[in-house]
C-alpha cells in the first residue's frame, strides 16, 4: 500500500508544477474561462521551491547522522570510504556490469510479467467464467512471497537465468494482475451504458471504453510490480549468481566488506528510484485526463 | 390514441429486481404513449422507477413482463433512434469534447470528413467551439452537460431520452440549459422524455406532466399542458403556470393520502 501512497503525495506535489507547462495552446480558452477549474491552479506554482528544499536537507541530516555514528564507532564505513570505493567499482566496471546484469533480469522479467498479467486480468474482468478458473490461484499465489518459490525453482530449473526471471516475473505478474482486473471490474457502468447507447457493440466498448478506462489501474500495477520485481531481484541474486548487484554485496559479506555492501545498497536504491520515476512519468502521460482531488 | 399510431408506446410494463431474497417491484403495470413530436415529463418521488421506465426505452434493461414499442416495434437492444442523455454526463473523460461529440458518429461508421464537419455544427450549437479541444475535467457542470447533449444530437435519433439532466446544476444553468433545449426542440421537434424531480422544471417544459408514484413504481397522474403556450419567463411567472405546478406538486407530494383510496380501483382493472 505504502507505493499507492505515495503516489497521492507525489501528485500533489507535482501537479503546480506541471499544470501551467501542460496547457497545449489548443486549451488556451480554458485559462481565460471564469467557470473553468484549471484557471485556478498556477497560483499554488510559487510553493514548490519549498518540498525540494526540506527534500535536500533531510538528504543532508540523514548523510550527517550516518557520518557521525560512523564516526563514534559503529561498524559502519564513513561516507568517504564509500565513495572512493564506489569510485574504484566504477574505473574498473564492475558496477556497471553487475547494474546491467540485474537491470537485465528485472526488466525482462518484468516486461514477461506485465504481458501475461494485462491479458489475464482483462479476460478475468470480463468474462465470469475465467475469472471464476483463475482467480483461486492468484489468490493463492499472491499469498506465497515470491521468495519462497526460489528453492523449488532452483531445483527444478537449475541455477542460471531461468528461475531468477521465473521469481521476478511471478511477482511482476502478481502484483500486476490483481490491478488490471480491479481496473476493468470498477469501470463506471454509466460509461458503458453511454457508449451501447451510442451504438458500440461489446468489441468497440472494449477497446474504447475499458481499455482506457483502466490504464490508470494497469499502470498503478506496473508500478507496484516493478517494485516487487527489484525486491525480489535482489534477494534471487543472494542465493544463486555469478554477477549482479545481490551477489557483489553477498561476496563482500565474506570479506567483511562494508563499503561495498554500501556501494550496492545505494545503487540498488538509485536504479529502482529511477525506474520508479520512469513509470511514474508514464503514467501521467498516459491518465492526463484524469480528475484528481 | 391507439397503439399503432403511437411514437413510444410502454404496454403493462412491470419490472421487479431481486435483492438477495427480496423482490422489488421498480415498475408495477406501467402504460403510457407518447405521440411523435411530444414532450412529456415524468416526475415522480425517489424509487417510483422513472430511472428504470427510461433504461428499459433505452434497451439497457428489459422488462420482466409488458412490452415497451417504439416507432410500433419492441425495444430488444440500444438504438441509434433513441439519444440518451444520463444525469451524471457520462462524458469518457479521456476523450476531448469534440472526441466525444464524434464517438457515436465513429461507431456508426460516419466518414471522417462528415464525422468532422457534423460534430463542429453540435458544438456550436450547445455553445462550446472555444472548448472543443478540452478534457471534460476542465469543463463546469453546465459545459459537461451541454457537451453530453451535442453527442447525443450528433447520431440525430428521433427521440430523446433525459433521465434529470439538469439535477447536478444550479438553478440558473438550468432554467438557460431548459430554454436552449426548448428552442433546440421547437426547431427539429423530436419526441422527447425528460425525467426529472423538479416540478417546475416538469409543468415549463411539457406538453404532458406524467406523475409516478412508488411502491410499488407506477403511472399515479396525467396532467396535460396546453402546447399552445409560449414558454418563456411570463409563462414561468404567470398564474397559469402557478396553478398548474400546484396541482402537479400535491400529486407528487401529496401521493400518500390517496394512495389508499386509489388502491382498490387501480389494481381492479388488472
């Protein structure tokens, strides 16, 4: 839940931002319009200096907190340690290669899973009979952490790329497809009642009034499979891997390591923020349409 | 009036749901006809099944027993004859308002050119060409409304639907949307049934005031207004129309003292 939080704050954060900006010239009589809800947003434009700026000095605590419980002796690396070792991973590419071997796994796990869960979630959505077949073993599934699928995946598909993409592609298609099928279930039936009206037969309502409908949904679910992609990338790579983020920070564990655990660490947080914000641009692209409270 | 000769002819419709093991009776016996070219209002307290008599002439729902004719044949589905016009707009709100004026010229397969050209004329008509190219949550309640109304003319159906239209406005875009309609109306003259639970609104835009009663819902009173009378702001002041919005209000609000009374008789010709 806590994702779908946060992206209530982050609109709310970011829509004076970018409403102004996002007013195509074609719109421009609704800025002149009294009776018009837009008009009114840019004058809340001046206060978004203000988040930023408590963002970067919470960073700022937060490094300065680490730096002196580093410092009065806890078994952690001080800031400059792990920048210089992330320096050093960075000159000889091993940050690069073990980055790319876990981007690459994710992503293609989570490109598989968002595949078969959209499909899947609108045949469940539609059709009460599959949703019926189907929907035990979701539910079912969902309830198992993804995790505790990797021994029996490792038994059964060795231990090369199959069942690392096998886990994160179970977690993809998890997460996404319980969020497509609610995305089709909530369509408002005034819509598709509009639409028969206007004589859509059920092929045109689908294409036209479902499918767009529930984007927003859909990609609430990317977002939070993507999520559960990384998490469970991470954790694969800590049992089974030559290369990748989780298997450099599980070797540094048996050299005692600290800053490159930390280098890791921080990468991983890095890459998945990036990807976050990736999906996140996306998704306002896509659902511009919508009325947000 | 006969049957045969009838634009819209409801014939002892009756619709009941059930809810877990109750039954609800929404339309009890329900008869009405409506003459090509007339406007009729239903009005009627919540749950007296004016939403559901309105679903049924759609072809969204069926009736559990009667039948409901149109131009003399049964409603068996949605039809490009019948434009409906929904209380909550029902706007796709990922569509711009001329993309919704064009959907149900695209469904119907209407060339681009004239899909084009026919959508500009509606949108001028309801008054939003400055807005053609905005998401419907930009727009106020009256514009969505007017724009709903523009989608509906688009497909050009003969008869009009409207369940409360006008129920989310203020009362001074309603009375300006009520005027545009009648002017609209009194131009093309399609048939129209605009349901609505504002009497005022019923007796200044009716040829006929139909008042249902619920519990079960069914047909409780027929008032006819003289379709001689010009509607403007002096008929909406004047005694005539005070005296004809009485006698509709004590037949809406006043149902229940003579529900009893009626009782006996109204279920006897059944």
């Amino acid at each position: 839940m806590s994702v779908l939080d946060k992206r209530s704050a982050d609109q709310r954060h970011s829509r004076p931002e970018k409403e102004p900006g996002a007013l195509p010239g074609s719109e421009a009589g609704d800025t002149t319009a009294g009776d018009t809800k837009s008009a009114r947003e840019p004058s809340r434009s001046g206060r978004r200096g203000l988040p930023l700026a408590l963002n970067a000095v919470s960073v700022a605590l937060g490094i300065a907190l680490w730096w002196a419980l580093a410092s009065a002796g806890f078994k952690l690396p001080t800031p400059p340690e792990v920048v210089s070792r992330a320096g050093t991973l960075i000159s000889d590419g091993t940050l690069a290669d073990d980055a790319l071997a876990s981007l690459t796994r994710v992503l293609i796990g989570f490109a598989l899973g968002t595949a078969v869960a959209v499909p899947v979630g609108f045949l469940m959505g539609w059709y009460g009979i599959l949703r019926g077949l189907i929907e035990p073993w979701i539910q079912f599934f969902r309830t198992i952490p993804p995790l505790a699928i990797i021994p029996l995946a490792v038994v059964a598909m060795g231990i090369d790329e199959t069942p690392k993409i096998f886990v994160i592609f179970l977690a993809a298609f998890l997460a996404c497809v319980i969020s497509t099928f609610q995305g089709v279930v909530n369509v408002d039936r005034t819509l598709i009642n509009a639409a028969r009206v206007l004589g859509a037969g059920d092929a045109t309502i689908f294409a036209r009034v479902v499918v767009p409908a529930s984007t927003p949904f859909i990609l609430v679910g990317m977002r939070v499979g993507l999520g559960s992609a990384w998490a469970t990338l991470v954790a694969a790579e800590l049992i089974a891997a030559q290369e990748g983020l989780g298997y450099r920070m599980q070797n540094a564990q048996l050299y005692y390591d600290l800053p490159t655990i930390f280098v890791g660490l921080i990468s991983i947080g890095i890459l998945g923020l990036l990807m976050d914000r990736v999906l996140l641009l996306a998704e306002r692209r896509l659902t511009r349409w919508q009325e947000r409270r | 009036m006969t049957s045969t000769e009838a634009k819209i002819s409801v014939q002892h419709v009756t619709k009941t749901f059930s809810l877990g093991r109750e039954t609800f009776t929404a339309l009890d016996d329900v008869s009405l006809d409506i003459a090509n070219h007339e406007f009729v209002t239903v009005v009627g307290p919540s749950g007296c099944g004016k939403s559901t008599l309105m679903n049924i002439l759609a072809g969204l729902e069926t009736p559990t027993a009667g039948r409901a004719l149109v131009d003399g044949a049964p409603v068996s589905g949605p039809g490009p004859e019948r434009g409906v016009i929904f209380q909550q707009y029902a706007l796709f709100p990922w569509l711009t308002v001329r993309q919704n004026v064009e959907f149900g010229l695209r469904t119907t397969g209407v060339p681009k050119a004239e899909r084009r050209a026919r959508a500009e004329h509606f949108i001028e008509l309801v008054g939003l060409e400055r807005f053609a190219d905005a998401l419907p949550k930009t727009l106020s309640g009256g514009m969505r409304q007017r724009c709903a109304i523009a989608r509906a003319y688009a497909v050009d159906p003969s008869i009009l639907l409207m369940d409360e239209p006008f129920g989310a406005l203020d009362a001074l875009t309603r009375v300006k949307l009520q005027e545009q309609l009648l002017k609209t109306w009194s131009q093309d003259k399609r048939t129209v049934l605009f349901i609505t639970h504002d009497v005022d609104e019923a007796v200044f835009l009716a040829n006929r005031v139909v008042v249902m009663a619920a519990r079960p819902g069914r047909v409780y009173d027929v008032i006819d207004v003289d379709p001689a009378i010009v509607r403007d702001e002096a008929f909406r002041l004047s005694p005539e129309f005070a005296a004809l919005r009485n006698r509709v209000w004590h037949s809406v609000y006043h149902q229940e003292g003579r529900t009893a009374a009626l009782s006996g008789s109204h279920s006897s010709p059944s």
